[in-house]
C-alpha cells in the first residue's frame, strides 16, 4: 500500500478549521503528515491545535509565527494585530510548548520531499514568494523534484523546467518525471485568496499525484473563540472573506 501524504499549513491556532481538515484526511484515506508551519498565530486555540499537530508525530518546520511566539523577537516594528496576537499567544502557552516552538526546524526533508515555511534560499528570513521569479531563488537551492510550502497563504505551483519557471494556478495534477515543483499549500486556517475554505494537500506517493482540498468549516466559531479572547476584530473579520 501505497503512502498518501497530506500536507498541512498555516494553521494558526484555528482549531476549527484543523478538525475539518483531518476528518477530510481520514475520508481521503491519508497515511502520513507533513506540516509546513506556522501552527500558532492570528486564532485564538494555540495549545489545541499544537496538541493536534503533535500527536500526529509529523516532520513541522517552523513558520514566521512559530519563530515570533518562541524567541524575544523585538515587536516594535509589527503591525499592533500582528503583535497583539504573538504577545497574547506567549501569555497561553506553557515553557515547553514554547520549547517545542523554538525547536522546530527551518528545512525538513521527508520521503524524498523537501518541507519548508518560506523559501530554501533564505528559510530563516520568512521571504515571500509571490511570482516564478521570485521562484526561482527557491529552485537554486532546492534538491528534491517536490518541495511544499506555505507562508503567504495563497495555494499556488510553480513549475522548474528546462526552459524556465512557470506559475501555474492551483489544480490536481500527476507529477511529470524531470521537473521540480515548489508547492503552496495554501493555509488551512487563514486563507488570503479570497476564498475562506479551509486549504490543503494530498499528494499520492506512488501515484506521484496532488490534489488541493478546500473545504468548508464553521467560520463563525473561529470568530467566536477570537472575539472572547479579546483578540483584535480584525482578525476575525477577515476570515470570513479569505483575506
């Protein structure tokens, strides 16, 4: 039998988006997981959903937020949500929880594939990819055929041929042989494309497969948990509309 991989990012701390996922997982038949960061951040359960996370026993490379939370990163220079959100995040979590934060690893690879936050160029810096040129840093450093991401929270595919780098909007797609492909996730707890579904990945190992799941969650019981936490509104609001 065969390993069918779902690769999971960007939680932040959603733990109603997370459960959805992992019943979706269970319906898609999912063996293992890979986890491309940033677990905690902008919601309001991030213990729960480390919990979840960390029962999985999965490879998690550490996001933006993750790095935030766990070291005495000055905030000064962050926008007030932003930083409202990791000061308040650190007053929930517990020494070693933070521990674990602070210990998780920048480049992860796995069964032939490469898991990283941000970028393989720079992964300490939390660059953004937005564009095949911006790609293509990525590409340089990158040694395995297939390497997922996450970090701007827009599912996307860039394609590494002999002839360039290409963007190509997410789709399901069987992997061609003699190509490499860096691959976002899209976020499973704070989707920015304009779409507030839940966003995932599973790539069938042998099959050389990926699909992207979106899926729909109960987006008003996110707010809710944000609202009582005495989180920014903001941060609830956006949800709703995937920005």
């Amino acid at each position: 039998m065969g390993k069918i991989i779902a690769i999971l990012g960007d939680i932040h701390a959603n733990i109603d988006a997370l459960n959805v996922v992992l019943d979706d997982c269970r319906k898609e038949g999912v063996t293992d997981f890979l986890c491309t960061g940033d677990v905690v951040g902008y919601n309001a359960a991030p213990s729960e959903c480390m919990k979840v996370i960390r029962e999985l026993g999965c490879p998690v490379v550490k996001g933006n937020h993750d790095h935030y939370v766990s070291s005495d990163q000055n905030l000064d220079d962050f926008h007030p949500n932003a930083a409202a959100v990791v000061r308040w995040t650190r007053e929930q979590l517990d020494a070693e929880e933070i521990d674990w934060l602070y210990n998780l690893p920048f480049v992860v690879t796995q069964m032939g594939i490469t898991l990283v936050h941000s970028t393989m160029d720079n992964p300490e810096t939390f660059g953004y990819v937005f564009d095949h040129f911006q790609a293509e840093a990525n590409f340089i450093c990158q040694k395995t055929p297939l390497c997922f991401h996450g970090h701007t929270h827009v599912p996307m595919i860039y394609e590494k041929q002999v002839a360039g780098v290409y963007r190509i909007d997410p789709q399901d797609f069987k992997l061609p042989i003699g190509r490499k492909y860096f691959i976002n996730v899209g976020s499973v707890g704070q989707p920015r494309d304009r779409d507030p579904r839940a966003t995932y990945v599973v790539y069938d190992f042998l099959a050389r497969t990926v699909k992207f799941r979106r899926l729909e969650y109960d987006v008003e019981a996110a707010q809710e948990r944000i609202r009582l936490a005495g989180l920014p509104s903001r941060l609830a609001e956006r949800l709703a509309v995937g920005e």
